[in-house]
C-alpha cells in the first residue's frame, strides 16, 4: 500500500501525496519494486492516482469500522420507556455508544477525505485547466502531452467522485456534508474537464481523418473520425457514469449528443456530408504497406527513369500528372466542399476510378456506421436508465433523469437521420454511376447501366409466338442485353466484390431495384406493349435474373 511505501522510503505520506516542483508536477509513476510485476492491471492503475489511493484507505478503513459499530448497534432490542426517570438500560447505553463512535469516525474520514480532495485540486492545477481551456500549444508534441496528462487527470477526478460517493450512500451523510459538498463541487469540475478534452479530441480526429479498413484485407473502408468520435464518445459517458452523479452524466451526455446531431453546424453530420476522411487512395495505402513491410520506396530501374530515361523523363512524366491532377473533374458529391480531413486539405495524387467507388462507399459505410454508433450510446443511456442511474449521497433529480432520457431519445433521432442520409447519398450516388431514366420522355443516349437498360426494355418484344420466344428466352441475350449493363457498371462491380458494409450494400440494392422497377413497368405501361403467355413467361425470367443479380449485390 502507499503507506508501506512511505515507511520503506522513510518519508511523510503527504510527500507521496502532494507532489514537490522536483517530481514533475506527480506525473512520475510510484515505483513498487519488484511487486509491481504481481500487480493487476486495476492495481497498477490506482498505484498511480496516489490522491485516489489515499481515499480509498481512508474511506476503506473508515468502513470496516463503521460497518461492525452500525452492526452491533441495531441488533440491540428496542429501546425503552425511561419515563420514570430510571436510568437507561444496557441496550441504550449500547446504541448511544455506538451512534458517538460511528460520528467521531464519519465525520474525521470525511474531513481528511475532503482535504486530500483539496490536495488534488491543487496539484493537478485543475483551475489552471479551467482558466487555459486547454488553449492550442505551439507545437503538436506538447499538445498531445497537454491531452494525456489531462486525461489522466480526469480519470482519477472520476475514481475520487465513484469512491466519495459510495461511502456517502454508505453512512447516509447529509447533503450539507463537508465531503458531500466537496463531491458536488468536485463533479462539476469533472464535468467541464471532460467536455474540454472529448472538444480537442474530436478536433484532432478530424485532423487525422482518414479512410480506414474494418477488416483487413477485406478492402471495406469506413472514415476514421466516425470511428474515434464514438471510442471518445462512449469512452466520455462511461466515465461519467462511474462518477455516479447524474449531472456529471447528463452534462457529458449533452456535450456527446451535439458532436452527432445532423442540425450542428460542426459534427460527424457535417464532417460526414463534406467527405471528411474519405478519399480512398489505394496506390498510397500500397506505398504506406510497402514502407511497414520495410520494401523499398522505388526499384532502380524506376529511379533513374525505366529504359534509361534518366532524370528528364521523370520530370516530364511528374509535370504531365500534374496537369491531368488540375484538369481533373470530381465525383459527383453532395457538396462542393473539400473532401479530405483535417483542415480539408486538396489532395494531389490523381485519383482512379476506383479509388473514387471506393471513396464513395467509404463515406456511405460511415453514415452507416455513425447510425449504429449513436444506437449503442443511445442504448449505454437507456442500460444506466434502467439500473437505476446514479445513488450517491445526493437525492436523485427528477430533471437530471429527465435529461439523462432526453439525451438517449435525441441519439435515437440522430441515428434516424443518418440511416435517412444513408438513403439520400446512396440515391445520390446511383445516379453518378448508373444514370436516371424518366420514362415519360425520350429514350437517352448514355452508356449509363440505367438509361442502356431503359433502351432494351423498350425494344423488347412480348408478343411472342413459339418460334420467337425460343431466340428471345436465350440466356446469352439476356445478360449481353440486360444484365451484363448492371454488373459492368463501376459501382455494382465494387459493391458485389464485398467492398460495401452489408447494410449498405442492402441499401443500394433496394433502391437500384425499386428504379429498375419503375423502368419495367413504366415503359411497359407507356408504350402499351402487348403479351402473349409466351411473352409474359419471357418478362417473368428476365425478372428472376434481375432478383438473382441484387441478391448479389446484397449478399457482396
């Protein structure tokens, strides 16, 4: 314990608690010699919140002697009725007894707890953070180093909150209570530090956004703010639900509730819409598995120019891409807002068309993936809901808990809107890569899969006798006509090689299909084309070639 630790060192425990300016504002790690390999994880943890170790023994110690004296006083028999003016019994004398211990012992553990709380804000310099907002350092090293120490921070404000709290409801203390007043202000603090640092956090995933694989291997990628947005989210919540205060709780919740709402101007909604950490380049992901395999960035023959070129032809060849990268023209978008992360930088490298597909479906899988992320802290809220929520020392409000359920409905809403924008982008992005088709009007010229599909139904003919229906049921003319525009289309290419989340993919597919739909039956109805059963039989098979081909595109 911290305590041997002080005999073993021959020194004050207030010197292994309150940190000198020579022990690096306390964020050396205590050094347990050769116990600290036998150490769990959770103890190595608590080894280095020396100010939360302290309160646990304190609080600790305070409980196990409270616990007998609350014991012993309530198996005594009633009290009674000393009216007569005898002298109380032995029972009474008992309670009376314990009562004045368990108090002495209450109220000393409460005054040393809430002093040692003290200590804490003042060497962590907890008003220092509050004063600073964590203004942005002059380089990205001392930033990083500013998060991690506040993070550390925050996590032994929230042990102190759980540990304080629980002796509270432990011994029934009154709100007005030296420690209970300390907890509320010490909550509240937490509370502001954990919003501080959940902001920064996310703007450094939005800096760092990039696409990222979900599988390895599988070529499934989804942005790396979704992400880490909702590790900092879920990571955020967890926490203050280990405070047990319901307002540390819903005032996290609040904070993680406007990082996903579609309606903030700054958010995973936005960042999602302007195609941050999106764009897929895979000849750079190529470049960047090459250099962590440890091959070489470029072969001979390449640096000095293949066939002996030499330095001139690199440089001409360098010029000519950067001709094509200026003359280039994006992918259809939603937005005409930068599409990269950070400081939605331009990008250079030339992009292929499958690295746009694939760019494409990255940001669809994120939609789908910051749907399910605000479904699970939806659900996080409503688990702590029906535990009960926090039961410290203060009663439980009804307008936290109010909040707390407010919180859980709007990341329900939220995770609407975004399976909505999930239906709007992939309509979106079928008409990039498929093309649209109003069978009101005039046949289109168009190597789209749509507007080539449109044109075969049209020419089709379902007046059939035996003779023509043998060459019009052919399954060679069928996929060269129908089917074979589908799957030669970039975008159903990609999607049925498994590049697309399942639910995505389910997506496209239903809305591919209720189109073909529209273009079979309008055109028919159009054009009022006439059937024989031969032809009917013929429409019913090129329908269940259709249903064959988005079951795959579903199934990837």
């Amino acid at each position: 314990s911290i305590r041997t630790t002080a005999k073993e060192r021959q020194c004050a425990l207030t010197d292994l608690i309150r940190p000198t300016n020579d022990d690096n504002d306390g964020d050396d790690e205590l050094d347990f010699g050769d116990d600290d390999n036998a150490m769990t994880a959770e103890e190595k943890k608590l080894a280095n919140q020396p100010h939360g170790q302290t309160v646990t023994v304190i609080l600790g110690e305070a409980s196990s002697l409270i616990h007998p004296l609350a014991m012993w006083r309530n198996s005594m028999p009633p009290e009674q009725d000393n009216s007569d003016g005898a002298p109380p019994d032995l029972p009474s004398a008992v309670r009376r007894m314990c009562d004045e211990a368990i108090s002495k012992i209450d109220v000393e553990a409460q005054t040393m707890t809430a002093k040692v709380g003290h200590w804490f804000l003042e060497d962590h310099l907890i008003s220092k953070w509050e004063e600073m907002g964590l203004q942005r350092s002059t380089s990205q090293e001392e930033e990083n180093q500013d998060l991690a120490t506040l993070d550390r921070t925050i996590e032994e404000m929230s042990y102190l909150c759980q540990v304080m709290s629980r002796y509270l409801e432990f011994v029934g203390a009154e709100r007005d209570s030296d420690l209970s007043i300390h907890l509320t202000e010490l909550s509240l603090r937490y509370s502001t530090l954990e919003t501080t640092l959940l902001q920064f956090n996310y703007q450094n995933a939005i800096n760092m956004a990039k696409p990222i694989e979900i599988i390895l291997g599988k070529g499934v990628y989804v942005p790396s703010v979704v992400e880490d947005a909702y590790y900092l989210g879920q990571n955020a919540v967890e926490r203050a639900i280990g405070t047990r205060s319901e307002r540390s709780v819903w005032t996290v919740g609040h904070f993680v509730c406007e990082l996903w709402n579609p309606t903030m101007g700054e958010g995973i909604y936005r960042a999602l819409l302007d195609g941050v950490g999106c764009d897929v380049d895979l000849a750079s992901a190529t470049d960047n598995m090459g250099k962590a395999l440890g091959s070489p960035k470029s072969s001979p023959a390449r640096s000095n120019g293949e066939g002996g070129g030499g330095g001139f032809a690199n440089a001409f060849l360098a010029a000519f891409d950067d001709d094509l990268d200026s003359a280039e023209v994006a992918s259809p978008r939603a937005n005409g807002g930068p599409r990269s992360g950070g400081g939605y930088a331009r990008r250079r490298r030339r992009l292929t068309e499958e690295d746009k597909i694939l760019s494409e479906l990255c940001t669809l899988n994120g939609i789908h993936s910051a749907s399910a992320a605000c479904t699970s802290l939806s659900d996080l809220f409503a688990s702590y809901l029906e535990e009960g929520g926090a039961r410290q020392a203060e009663s439980s409000s009804s307008s936290s808990v109010s909040m707390i359920q407010t919180a859980r409905e709007e990341l329900s809403g939220s995770s609407r809107s975004y399976k909505s924008l999930l239906v709007d982008q992939a309509k979106r992005i079928i008409a990039g890569w498929c093309g649209t088709v109003d069978v009101r009007g005039p046949p289109k010229i168009s190597l789209f899969p749509l507007p080539r599909l449109h044109k075969f139904i049209l020419a089709e003919q379902y007046d059939l006798d035996n003779a023509s229906f043998i060459t019009a049921e052919s399954y060679d003319r069928i996929e060269a006509g129908l089917l074979l525009v589908l799957r030669q289309c970039p975008l159903i290419r990609e999607i049925m090689s498994g590049k697309a989340d399942g639910d995505v993919a389910l997506t496209v597919a239903q809305d591919l299909s209720a189109q073909i739909v529209d273009i079979i039956l309008g055109t028919i109805l159009k054009e009022r084309k006439r059937f024989t059963d031969l032809g009917a039989l013929l429409l019913s098979k090129q329908v269940r070639y259709l249903q064959d081909l988005m079951c795959a595109v579903v199934s990837g």
